[in-house]
C-alpha cells in the first residue's frame, strides 16, 4: 500500500468514526480497528487541516459599532461570526474550524 493509498484508507476511516456518532473507541471496538492508530491518524489530518488553514486563509476583520470594540468576521457562504472584546481566541479558531468541517473551502475566503 502506498503513502496516498495509506491515508485515504485512514481518511475513510476517521470520517465513518465522525458520521458514526460513536466515540472513538466504540468504533474501533466495533470494527476491529487499533485505537492508537485512529487517534493518530485522526490527530494526523486535523494538524493537516490546521497548517493548510493558516497557509492559505485570510480572514476580513471588520469593525462592528463604535460603541462596541468587537468584531464582524465574514466567512463564505453568508456565514458571519461576532465576537466582542475580550473574547478567548481558541474558542474562536474551534467555532469556525468547526463551521467549516466537511466544506471544500467554501466558507473561507
């Protein structure tokens, strides 16, 4: 098995894990499958997905109202995210890594 066939294989995998709804060690209990190796992998294409996000997006930070110091984060798609002053970052980054799961890119710019 090559290198690409490898991670598709383990791509595949992870995404019926998700689609499940079964916790991680329900499905590998269930489909016979490593544990340690899902996480892994699953660990492995998130990191990915992080790295290409950075690379590759820009988002517009528009200011909202003057009396409020938030921001108006337009995602595509119509999405917006606000967010006011003082908010927590990684709660930011979780919320629209998770708005944009499963999309082609469509939801940043």
């Amino acid at each position: 098995m090559t290198k690409q066939e490898r991670s598709a294989y383990w791509r595949s995998l992870v995404s019926k894990q998700i689609d499940s709804g079964l916790t991680a060690a329900a499905f590998c209990r269930e489909h016979q499958i490593n544990r340690d190796r899902l996480y892994y992998w699953r660990r492995r294409f998130q990191n990915q997905e992080a790295s290409e996000t950075h690379l590759e997006a820009f988002l517009e930070l528009v200011p909202y109202k003057k009396e409020s110091a938030g921001v108006h984060i337009r995602l595509g798609n119509g999405l917006t995210i606000e967010v006011e002053r003082g908010f927590d970052p990684v709660t930011l980054r979780a919320t629209i890594q998770t708005i944009c799961r499963g999309e082609p890119r469509p939801c940043l710019p």
